[in-house]
C-alpha cells in the first residue's frame, strides 16, 4: 500500500531531524521509504510565535495497517524528542498521516485523508512536487491546490536534490 506522509520541524538541526526520522522510517522490514519532497522553509501556522519551519512529503510503501503506521510515526516523533505541550507548537519533528491509499477513515486518534491537508501550504506543495497527479478525495488535484495555496501562504523551497542516498 501506498502512504503519503507530511514531515516538519522547527526545533534543532531542522533538517538533520527530518532526515532522522526519514532514516527511522526506512528501517522496519514493513516499511520502505519510495521518495521524497524536496525540503521547503515554512512560516507557523496557528501557533506563530514560534521559528520558521522545514517541511517536506514524503511515500511510504508498507505491509502495515494504517493504525500500526500511525504508531510507528508517533514512536519516531518521541524517539526524535517531540512534547506535546502547545498546539501547533514548536516540535524536534512532526509526522503525519496524510494519505492511506485511497482509503477514507474516520476513527477516534486517525482520520485519513488528513482533515487539514488541502488548506496548508506547507503540506501540500511538497506532496504536489512529490506527486503533482496526484488526487485528494473530494478536494482536486494536488497540484492545482498547492499552486493556490503557494500564492496565499508563505513558503520556499531550499533544496531539491533527492534524498534516497541518506536512508
């Protein structure tokens, strides 16, 4: 199954962190990590006093339930030093389930597609790069939302080469 993720951090080695967690993902035999975004420098939103952001996206090819992704994601996060102390706070890493396939779910703790994934810039312009055709149920193409949204929020790519040689 296909999953797409969305990484970000604001807090240390930015990109050294998402390059960690990328690294950590690619470990379980359950889990490949089959490409990555380029990285992007984001400002906050919701919370904004707070430093500016790297995000990127990145497909996950797994044998795993989206339940056990989910609690693989959030081990990362904790191994990688993230407390949950202000919402939308600054975070060592943030990793979440954007995309399972074309499943739709609606759980307590897990709702895929990602509630907010079609109104953030930050998310969906490195899902774009990383899949422009790709559709988002009920919403459109990625890429014509994230060219909406690049306009209206701030946020800029720094670096494009592929990151497959790091995991």
């Amino acid at each position: 199954m296909l999953a797409y993720i969305g990484l970000g951090s604001n807090l240390g080695d930015r990109t050294g962190n998402l390059k960690e967690a990328l690294r950590r993902l690619h470990r379980p035999p359950a889990v490949t990590v089959a490409g990555v975004a380029p990285f992007y420098r984001t400002a906050p939103v919701g919370y904004t006093k707070q430093g500016d952001f790297i995000n990127t996206a990145a497909v996950l090819e797994t044998a795993l339930p989206p339940r056990e992704l989910l609690a693989l994601l959030l081990s990362i996060e904790e191994e990688l030093g993230r407390l949950r102390t202000v919402r939308w706070g600054p975070r060592t890493v943030d990793l979440d389930l954007l995309l399972f396939g074309d499943e739709q779910i609606n759980e307590p703790g897990l709702i895929v597609p990602h509630p907010r994934l079609h109104e953030r810039a930050f998310v969906l312009v490195p899902l774009a790069d990383l899949a422009p055709g790709l559709s988002l149920p009920g919403r459109g193409r990625a890429a014509e939302l994230a060219g909406k949204l690049a306009k209206e929020q701030e946020i800029e790519k720094i670096q494009a080469e592929p990151l497959f040689d790091l995991l």
